[in-house]
C-alpha cells in the first residue's frame, strides 16, 4: 500500500509516498480501506516534532479519515467487515490502508460523501467540546470566532449558532467572511482593514463579547481578551498564526473572566465516553443539516506537501482533504 511518510522531523516537503506492507489490526482494532482523510493544522506541528503527541519516526501523520472496514481484529463488537466509518487517528491517516483502535471509530452517516466525513470529526469535535463543555455557551450570550474560516473557526461559527448564540465571525479577508456569513455568522470583522476592538465595541454596545474562541494566537488574543465581557471565557484553541501570545494576566482579573484550555485530544483520551456521546450528537446534527462541513480542496496522496503548506499558510477556507 502506498503512505505518506515522516521519515525525518521537518516541513512539509521533507515528506515522501512510499511503499509500505499492509498493516494487520490487533485486538479491538480494525483495519480500514482509507477512501478520504482531513487535513488539520496539528498535522503541520506532528512532523516537526511540535505538537503534544510525538509518535516515533518513521510515521505518517493525519488525524482522521472515512474508509471501509476490511479486516476486524479479535474482540470487536458493533463494527463488520464492509461498514463505512469515521476513525479518529492521532496520527496515521494519511494511507491506503490504516489500523485504528475500535473505540475510536463510528459508523458513517448514511447519504454523507467520503470527503465530508473525514473532514468533520477533528474540527466538530474540537469545536463542541470547546464551546459547549468548556466555555458552557448559553443561548443569547455573543461568542466572537477568530479565524472563523478556517476548519475548527468554520465549525465553531456554526454550533455556536446551533446553541442559540450570537455569533461575530472575524477573519482576515472579505471572501473568507462571505463563507462565515453563509455557515450562520450573525455579524462579521475583517481584521486585516478593520480595528478588531473598535468593531467589537460597536457591535456589542460596548458590553463585550460572553465567549472568545480562538485558534489563532498572534497579535488578535490580547485586543480580544481586552474586548471580553465581565464574567466571560476565553477559549485556548490553538496557535495557527505561529506565535504563541503573552497575556498581561491581569486582564482576567479586570474582567473577571476565565482562560480556558481546549485539548480535544487528551479528552479523547481521559474521558472517552463524554467524546463518544458528543460524536453521537455531532452526527445527529449532520444528518439533520445543522451543521454543515465545508471541503473547499482534495489533493492526492502525492500532493500532501501541497495541502500542508496550504494549512500553515492559511490559505484554507473550511477543510481540506487527500484521497488515495
């Protein structure tokens, strides 16, 4: 079967497709025909050795993918050869052919293409628990997303609306906020032309925003935090711009507010039964059209340096994904 793999720590072009043996499941593992797989920022970190998981070398990286069980290992129940499903890698993804533990795989929705499927559990998942277990986003508060065009911005935009709030996009181009408009964004801040502190003051009557979901970092955490209502919540997402910022603390204490780490991965791990349930609600919500994942892009495995360079250089409005 043919892999992208990290053999080396380094950037996207260091990556190379190889040949490489199909792998066999163990116990309470699958092996899966892999038909899309989502392309997410931390793939970007994974293989320069950044991000919070470091799998040994050689490896490949992504994180989820849609496929077909072709194999079952021993003590699988509720999976069968032939099923459609969504697995949840870590790492891995990006293969014909990929070994996932069972607990971390769910039937595919019925009627649901490939590509949107390997493109929803990562961002969705992500974006859920962020909103809805960490911040505990109450319907009528005002939740403000930054780089709200991107894959967990896109899908932060519209559960947020999902759960009944008011939602203020921004991103950094007019085209990218057409998208956030389109996916439920009540009001929009373009900060590449636009003073981001400003906009928020006029938009909330200058009572500030309840929620702050970023998954940026740079220049925009601290005008945000500035911007916060009292008693409100600003979510740790990520670092997509490349810096991580520092926040005068004492702008929690001005606000009374929390700073609130999101790391979708360790609570898959510490508390699976909570992710499963949110999977399980997330899909509902699908089947149903109220969230409503975007691929703007499919590259081929050949192509994989292309996709993440894509990413780092945000150039990518909702997700992206590679097919074998």
């Amino acid at each position: 079967m043919k892999a992208v793999l990290c053999r080396r720590h380094g950037l996207p072009d260091t990556l190379e497709l190889a040949e490489l043996p199909t792998p066999q499941p163990g116990p309470k593992q699958v092996l899966i025909a892999v038909e899309a797989a989502g392309v997410n920022f931390p793939d970007t970190l994974i293989i320069q050795n950044k991000y919070q998981f470091k799998p040994p070398l050689p490896f490949s990286p992504g994180g989820e993918l849609a496929g077909t069980v072709t194999a079952l290992g021993a003590d699988v129940k509720g999976l069968a050869v032939g099923q459609n499903v969504i697995a949840f890698t870590g790492w891995g993804a990006f293969a014909e052919e990929v070994v996932a533990d069972a607990v971390k795989v769910i039937p595919m929705p019925p009627g649901v293409p490939f590509d949107i499927a390997a493109s929803f559990v990562m961002t969705y998942g992500t974006s859920y628990h962020a909103i809805r277990d960490r911040a505990a986003l109450k319907a009528g508060e005002t939740l403000l997303v930054l780089g709200a065009a991107g894959g967990v911005g896109l899908a932060a935009v519209e559960l947020g609306k999902a759960l009944g709030a008011r939602v203020i996009a921004a991103a950094s181009s007019a085209e990218k906020l057409a998208v956030c408009r389109e996916h439920g964004a009540d009001e929009t801040i373009d900060y590449a032309t636009e003073d981001l502190r400003e906009r928020i003051k006029a938009l909330t009557d200058g009572k500030g925003v309840d929620v702050i979901y970023d998954p940026v970092g740079g220049i925009y955490s601290e005008p945000a935090l500035r911007s916060m209502a009292w008693r409100g919540r600003f979510l740790v997402v990520g670092f997509a711009n490349g810096e991580i910022p520092s926040i005068p603390l004492n702008l929690a204490l001005l606000k009374g507010c929390s700073i609130v780490g999101v790391f979708w991965g360790e609570f898959v791990r510490r508390e699976p039964e909570a992710n499963a349930k949110d999977l399980t609600e997330l899909v509902s919500m699908m089947q149903a059209g109220t969230i409503r994942p975007l691929v703007s892009a499919r590259y081929p495995f050949a192509q994989a340096a292309d996709a993440l360079n894509a990413v780092m250089q945000r150039k990518v409005t909702g997700k992206i994904v590679l097919v074998p």
